[in-house]
C-alpha cells in the first residue's frame, strides 16, 4: 500500500464516522418542522400587489388645495401678488371624482360663511353690484359653498393635452335667496322680484346701502336699493312666474383643468372677483 491509498482511506474512514455520528444526532423525529406552503400542482400563485398607474381623467381624482393670485396687481418682479377672499382666506379646494367616465365633484372658493339670506335685501350682504342694471350680473364666488362641479363636453376645450373642463352653476349660491323673494307682476305675463323696469339714481345713503328710484308701470314712484333691483331685473340669478321666484340654473361659468408633473393648474374665464377675473390656481393633491 502506497502513501496515495493510505490517505484515501483515511478520508474514507473520517467521512463514514462524519455521516454515522449525524444520523445518530438527529433522527426523521428530531428534525424541526418547517412550514414550506402548498407544493401540490393545484396551487394558483397570485399575483404580486402593485400601483396602478393611473391614466386619462383617473388622474385627476382627490382632493386638491390651491392658492389664489391675483392677476392684475404684481410686484417689482411682475409677478402676480396673492389675492384674498373677503374672509382674508386665499384657499380653493376641488375634491374630485370619477364616475364611470364622467369627472364630478365640487370646488369651494375661501373658506368664510355663507350669510343667510333674506326677503327684499340684497344678497350676498355689501356687494356692489354697480353697473349691472344695464347688462347680466356676473357674481364673485360665495366663500365657504361647495359649487357642485360637473364635465363639460369636449367640444368646450382648447385640445391642450392632459386637459379637463369642467363647469359650475354661476347662481348656486342664490338658490335660497330667489325662492324668497316675491314673484311681482309687471307688464305681459312678466314676473320678477320688483315691478319697474325702469329707474333712476343711485345715491348712497347714511348706511352704506344705495337707492335708486323705481319707477311703477302707473306712472308712481318708488325708492328700492339699487344692488337689489340690480338682481331682480337683470339677467341675473331668479327666474320668477306666477308660482314664485327660483334660481337660475342654466347659467354655467367653465373650469380649465390641466395636470402635469403632479401639479394642477386651474383657470376660469367666466369667474369673476371684486375687480375683474380669478387668476390661474395651482392645486397641490392633498388626498386620494
């Protein structure tokens, strides 16, 4: 016998103690339990969990907070300063959401309180609604309203990509208002909340409030605040018969929509504030 088949053997030997002295050690028994699942070849595997990616209106759902600016009064830079609500509020929230296809939801301008209406006075209190005897009364949002929100049919917008219109009643806020005021009669089968088409002046008096001068269809007069004529004669927010006084509700002022790189950027052409139009938002998404 060699060296070479003398140290084979002794490795031989050394690994049949190794294999007898592990056999010994842990018997089928001793071994511990391991639970490795269902191996048979029935077993449906899921799927692993993931995040949609989400596409077309989807992406638009949640809900977003803005900041308001104001388009007309800019800073040494021209940038546009903030603006503010009457409650000192600059914030709008749009809370969003798909049904079926259709993109709904709500937009809140500010977050003051709506006050309360009431018969024969002017709505919302202390608006000056100047000129607006002469043509359609466009007003400035009511803070604190959530104005339901509705889409708008594609042919209303400007084919920019990622883009959403949206539109909101202009009067939504008057709806309690007109159902309170009366339903005069004035010329042929004409209702609205005074009875003079015609009027005069426009002074203002000790309290803040302006008058003006209606004049009746026989030929007498009478006083009545102007912003409040201004609302009744106007194509303004009530449409009155012989049954009483309602809000309009086919008069929609339109929300552009545009996503892009997780920022929302709104803008609203018919929206109008104290001096002239609602600037461009940027909404950030604050929650699903």
């Amino acid at each position: 016998m060699n060296d070479t088949t003398s140290c084979t053997m002794t490795w031989q030997l050394v690994l049949s103690a190794l294999l007898a002295a592990s056999s010994s050690a842990c018997s089928a028994d001793e071994l511990p339990v391991r639970n490795v699942g269902n191996t048979s070849s029935e077993l449906e595997l899921t799927s692993p969990v993931t995040t949609p990616i989400l596409s077309g209106k989807a992406r638009f759902e949640g809900r977003w907070l803005g900041q308001t600016e104001d388009p007309l009064v800019r800073d040494a830079q021209r940038r546009p300063m903030d603006y503010a609500f009457p409650s000192g509020s600059r914030q709008v929230v749009l809370a969003l959401a798909l049904q079926g296809d259709v993109l709904e939801g709500s937009i809140t301008f500010g977050d003051g309180v709506p006050a309360e209406p009431e018969a024969g006075v002017p709505y919302p209190p202390g608006v000056n609604y100047g000129l607006a005897l002469l043509g359609n009364i466009i007003p400035s949002p009511i803070e604190g309203l959530a104005y339901p929100l509705t889409d708008v049919d594609a042919d209303y917008g400007t084919g920019a990509i990622d883009e959403v219109v949206l539109s909101y009643a202009r009067f939504t806020g008057f709806a309690a208002w007109c159902a309170l005021q009366p339903a005069l009669a004035w010329g042929d089968d004409h209702y609205a909340c005074v009875q003079a088409a015609a009027g005069a002046g426009g002074g203002v008096e000790a309290d803040g409030s302006r008058r003006c001068t209606a004049y009746l269809a026989d030929g007498s007069e009478e006083p009545v605040d102007c912003d409040y004529w201004a609302l009744c004669i106007s194509a303004g927010p009530c449409v009155c018969d012989a049954g009483g006084c309602a809000v309009d509700g086919t008069t929609s002022n339109r929300v552009y929509l545009q996503l892009s790189d997780g920022e929302l950027r709104a803008t609203f052409p018919e929206t109008v504030v104290e001096h002239g139009g609602l600037g461009e938002v940027r909404f950030q998404h604050v929650a699903n």
